[in-house]
C-alpha cells in the first residue's frame, strides 16, 4: 500500500477511536457530541481500506482496523437480550454469559414531535429491535407479561441464564410525565417477584420524573452517540426506592355516556373504571362511578391545572404546532396569561377558589382524619411526590430547622411515605419559586388526603395527575364528588448518583435520622398499607393490569 495511503488509514482510525471514545464516556458525550456524518465517513474510509488490505495481503492492517469494532460491540453486549428470552418458541442462542445491564426500552414515538420516532429508529438500529417497543403499537402489560412469562417457561426448562436476566433487567422508558407513570403503574400492577428499575428519558413539555432523578429535563438528541451515551449512564445509575400514590375518585353516574371514559369527560390513560362497589367501603353509593389510578410526581387541582388543560386542549387541536419543546413552553405561559391565573380579581369570580366547593381533610397517623383549614385565597393545591413540579420547581422547598420543629414538617424525601400539600393563590404568587429558596404554602404533608367536593358556585374544576389534565364535573345538587389520595407501596427508579431526589434512608442526607422511619420499614413495600383482607379491591392495584400469575402448565417447583 502507498504510504500516503496507509497515513490516510491510521489516522481514520485514530479518528474513529476518538469518537468511539466520545460515545462511551458521557462526561465528555455532554460537553462535546460527537458528529455522526463524520464518523459515518471514517467508517467508509475504512472499508476501502479493508479492501486495500485484501489486495496487499496484509492482515495485519485489517486487525489494527478492527480494534474499535471489537470495543463498540462489547459495550453493546452489555445491554443485549437475545430473541429467545423475549419472544416464545425461538431457537435459543449460545451464550457464555448475561450481560452485565439487560435492558427494555419503551418508546412513545408520538412524544417529542419528531423525537420519539427517530429515537425508536435510533435504539432499534442499536440492540436487538425485539428489545425495542412503540408504546403506540403494543401496550407495556402485553409486552411485559409476555417476557416474565416466557423467562418462567425457560427456567421450568432449565435454562440457567433465565434467572439472571430477569433478575438484572432494567427498563428504559421514553416519553412524557404521563407515558412514564403509565408503565409505573403496569409494573406496580404486575405485582413481579422481581420488578425491574426504570430509567425515564426527557421526551414530554415539563419531564419533571426525568428530571427530579437526575435524565435532565430537555428533549435528548437522537443519534447513535447520545443513545450510547444515555445507555452508559443507565448502567452505571444507582436504584432508588419512591412512594407510589393510590388515586380513588367516586362521583354520580352520568345521565349519559359510557363509564370509560366518562362522556364528555376525558381521563387520562392513568385513571381506570372501576365498576365493582365492595361492601367493605364506606363511599358505597348506588348510582356512582369509582375511578382509580396511581401517581409517583404530582396531583393537582385548581387553576395551575386549567392551564394546562388548555394547553393539551390546544394540542390534540393543532398537533403540528407542538414539535418543538421551546415552542410548546412558551404557549404554556400564553395561555397562563389568558386564563385568569395573574389576575383573579378581574378576569375570574370567587368561585375559582378552592375553599368555595371543597373540603380537604388529611391522615397522620392511622384511622387519625383531621380537617385540613385552607386559606380562603387558595386557588390551586398541589400534592407532590418528588422534588419537581412544572418543568423543575420545588414548590415545597426545604423548611429550616425551627420550621420543622414549630410544624412538625420534614425535609421532602421520596421515601418516607408522606405526601406534601401546597397551595398557591395566583401566578404573581408562583413566581417566588422562581428565587433562590422560594416555596409556595406549606399547608401539610400526610399519609392520606381526601377532598369532598359540594355544590357551589362552579359547576366544574379542573385537575391534573403527573402532567396529564382533564376538565373535572363538580355536583350540580346534593351530591358529593370524593377524592381519596393513599400510600400504596414503592417502585424501584433508576437515578444518577447526583440527582435531587432524596431517601431518607440514605445516610448522606441531612435530617435522615429525624424521619421517624426505621429500615424495616423498607424491607418489603410490595407488602404496602391497603394489602389488609379488610380493604376492597380498588383499594389494592392501580387498575393498570392483572396481576401477573405463573400459568398451571409451569412446575413451580422447578422454578429458583
């Protein structure tokens, strides 16, 4: 080969190390992408290489051009699962070993305009396309009761590296606040013996589950770089225990109109009928509808929650103008403007303030209900799980010591299976979560929450569950609309070791030790506090899916 030549070939191959190198180490993938043309016409540059080598008959050129080859594919086995663990009756391959980061990806190609599609594109090109799921296409409880239930068949087989799969799977899910507690939810449902951790990718308008665990709350580039780059950090996240929150809603059954959804009324996906009444529950009415669901961010209700239903109104309208995540924030804030929300007093009655048609009361301790007094300004309350509520605010903040002491408050851990209830009266007041420490009214946290709506000067209110809206009927006569938020349980999340989300069993956190909570506590949470024989069904599941059951035909036995 000319030497001029051979110059050309080492330093392509340099270059592709380098980019190689970009592509596996996120400290330096954040500052500094690596551009996929170039490295697409390295690679072709090398290939002629190859074919300058066979015609010189020098092997040991093909070898030094290899080199990177073998080191990309070795990451990549990493996070491989072969297509006999995930789709019944396949011919099993020969394996040596499990990967070290098994992983399912589920994407939302509609989120993010553009981005989910071209990220489902991206992964699928990556690892094995049976590993990659268009939530579109195939909804989680098929996919994931197929896959548990195929990883039992194996094991009653014999299959040794079953077991070590299914104990090492994580899962990756892409898409907005939403999509995110929709397969958290499945995966609670499922009720697994080994529930897999999952890792949440950017892809909706507020990404606040992203962001409070460490993902970042701006849409992920697609390429091939930043998804090897994302797969990286997934393998190195640390797991996380957080509270789940069991959502109950009981209203009257409409004179019209299916039960799910309620016409003219639409649920998010996360909210599910419930048409058995069970004798142990003390709302039991003839003639009412039971909905329930779970949430892990936040639950809303109010005029934050208004604005956002205008917002995704706008958008299932018009869906061609929300592709672009700048865009999509800015039209939030106009519609914030033209809703009332700076200017109560002018543009909307009294009757917008929660106290006008609604009763809180809130649980401590066991079976202890106190009413909850709520400021008569109050225009939208909030129920946070985790650190981050529109776009990344903390509307409880961190109350100071004397706070703590005078309030009987604790610093916001996602563990301690207590809830945080703050309340705003307009925009002008949410803009002080905009300063440094800022916080809205710490009006209480608790270990259960119930909100009785009566007839009042509305006819309808408005309320939002992890970043999905709907418009809310209130009771025209002696009705009552009830709303029963409870602890039901954890879910494991994967997270970055310097994420804002806090456990109050971790040593490192400030006031840790004051949480009241002992590590037993924490030793079995799929055993949560609605598992009584003495509470009714709806009390016990989301309503995402069955309970997940290995069929009759597997010995168990058999099974480790």
């Amino acid at each position: 080969m000319p030497r001029d030549n051979w110059e050309r070939l080492v330093a392509a191959v340099i270059k592709r190390e380098e980019l190689r190198h970009l592509a596996l180490c996120p400290s330096i993938a954040s500052s500094a992408s690596a551009d996929f043309s170039a490295r697409l016409s390295v690679d072709s540059f090398l290939e002629d290489g190859r074919r300058w080598t066979d015609r010189t008959g020098d092997v040991a050129e093909i070898e030094f051009g290899m080199a990177t080859s073998d080191s990309y594919s070795e990451f990549l086995k990493q996070f491989y699962i072969p297509s006999y663990m995930l789709v019944p009756d396949t011919k099993a391959e020969c394996l040596h070993d499990t990967p070290k980061c098994p992983v399912l990806v589920f994407i939302n190609s509609k989120s993010g305009g553009q981005l989910g599609a071209d990220l489902l594109i991206t992964y699928r090109s990556i690892l094995n396309e049976n590993q990659v799921f268009d939530l579109g296409e195939e909804a989680p409880d098929i996919v994931l009761r197929r896959i548990f239930l195929n990883f039992e068949k194996l094991k009653n087989n014999g299959d040794e590296l079953a077991p070590q799969f299914e104990n090492k799977l994580r899962i990756i899910v892409a898409g907005g606040d939403g999509i995110a507690g929709w397969l958290l939810e499945v995966v609670s449902d499922l009720k697994l013996s080994h529930p897999p951790p999952i890792a949440t990718v950017p892809l909706g308008t507020g990404n606040n589950l992203p962001f409070a665990f460490g993902w970042g709350k701006k849409n992920p580039e697609t390429d091939r770089n930043a998804v090897l780059s994302f797969l990286d950090q997934v393998q190195k996240a640390k797991e996380m225990k957080i509270d789940s929150w069991h959502f109950l809603m009981r209203m009257r059954a409409l004179k019209e109109g299916s039960c799910d959804p309620i016409a003219p009324l639409e649920l998010p996906h996360s909210l599910h009928a419930f048409h058995r009444v069970s004798s142990t529950d003390d709302l039991n009415v003839v003639g009412c509808n039971t909905f329930r669901g779970g949430f892990w961010n936040y639950f809303s209700m109010g005029m934050d929650a208004q604005v956002s239903y205008a917002f995704h109104s706008e958008r299932k309208l018009h869906p061609e103008k929300f592709k672009n995540q700048l865009v999509n924030q800015s039209t939030y804030a106009k519609l914030g403007c033209t809703k009332g929300w700076f200017m109560p007093s002018l543009l909307r009655p009294s009757s917008s303030n929660i106290t006008q048609h609604c009763k809180v009361k809130i649980m401590k301790g066991q079976g202890d209900w106190q009413d909850l007094h709520l400021p008569p300004s109050i225009r939208s309350i909030i129920c946070l799980n985790l650190p981050s509520f529109s776009g990344g605010l903390n509307p409880w903040g961190t109350p100071d010591s004397r706070t703590r002491r005078d309030r009987d408050l604790t610093p916001p851990f996602v563990d301690d299976g207590l809830i945080e209830i703050v309340g705003f009266k307009d925009a002008w007041h949410g803009l002080v979560l905009l300063a440094p420490n800022g916080y809205g009214i710490r009006l209480a946290q608790a270990h259960r929450i119930r909100f009785e709506f009566h007839k009042g000067g509305a006819d309808h209110t408005y309320m939002r569950m992890d970043g999905e809206p709907w418009k809310q009927p209130l009771p025209v006569d002696d009705d009552t609309v009830v709303v029963e938020i409870s602890h039901l349980g954890q879910v494991k999340m994967l997270a970055t070791h310097d994420c804002r989300s806090k456990s109050c069993l971790d040593p490192s956190t400030p006031s840790a030790h004051d949480n009241g909570r002992d590590d037993s506590d924490n030793e079995d949470e799929s055993d949560s506090d609605n598992e009584d024989e003495s509470v009714g069904d709806e009390w016990r599941k989301f309503g995402a899916a069955e309970t997940f059951r290995i069929p009759d035909e597997v010995d168990i036995s058999r099974l480790s």
